[in-house]
C-alpha cells in the first residue's frame, strides 16, 4: 500500500473490507487505521462470523492493528457512522480523527465523538449507503440485532 493515500483511497479500501463481510455472509461495514500515511489495521464487522457481539468493524480493525504505542495522528476510515461502542474505542484510544462513508441508515455516534474532541467527516458516499440499503432490505432482523433494536 502506497503512503499519503487520499481519504477516498482510504474508504476504499473500507469498503473492500466491508464487501468481504458481505461475502462471509456478515454484516457490510469495513474499515482501515491508518498511520502516519500507511494502513495500519483493516477489518470488518464479524458478529455473525465470530458469533461475538462487540467484532463490529472498527474494533476488528484495531485488532488486527495490534499494539500501535500512540494513536496520535492516526485516522479511523469506517463506511458507516461508528456507534457508541466504537465511538468509545475511539475517544479512549484518542483517535482524533474518524471518516464515516455515510451515516443516513445509521447516524451513530457523531456528537459524542465531537463533544470529545475528535473531528469527524461524513462523505456521505452513495455507495456506502447502497451497501446499507441493500444489506437492511435483505437481512432486516439480522440489522435489527446489530443496533440493538431486535
């Protein structure tokens, strides 16, 4: 992987990792660390997989990164607005700045990682929420226990 990738290269290669979620029979969200320029960490929401319920996208991104030391400067690339676990991870990490490819079928925890000093950027992609809309039509009950709303 290149360094100095531009954030649309970095959600890229979040949705990739969210398509392989998708074809593991899981739930579509990705995502990528990235460090000092370089991707770090990837992963995808496991919860199905793994049968856990905390292996959402994010959290098995920072696992995969391992033991980083500083997460000073590092960037969270996640295709759907973080939810308040991750959001947690997020803060208590001190990420300070997360990439959210879109947060129309999910608006997760955005204010909760500003009130906390993180910079949060939607983009708002097209094809992060088709990703979604897709998944949700297809799989409702399966999203429904994702958000916890089963």
């Amino acid at each position: 992987m290149e360094h100095s990738l531009s954030p649309q290269a970095y959600m890229a290669e979040a949705i990739a990792e969210a398509r392989q979620g998708r074809k593991e029979k899981g739930i579509p969200i990705g995502s990528v660390l990235v460090k000092d320029g370089k991707i770090v960490g990837r992963g995808h929401n496991k919860r199905v997989q793994d049968g856990d319920p905390v292996t959402h996208a994010e959290i098995d991104c920072l696992r995969n990164a391992g033991r980083v030391g500083s997460y000073a400067g590092t960037e969270l690339y996640s295709t759907l607005m973080p939810c308040y676990l991750c959001a947690g991870a997020v803060v208590q990490f001190g990420i300070k700045k997360v990439y959210a490819g879109e947060s129309e079928t999910f608006p997760g925890a955005k204010e909760f990682m500003e009130s906390h000093g993180v910079e949060v950027i939607d983009m708002n992609l097209e094809e992060c929420k088709d990703m979604m809309r897709q998944f949700i039509e297809e799989e409702p009950r399966l999203w429904n226990e994702d958000i916890g709303e089963l």
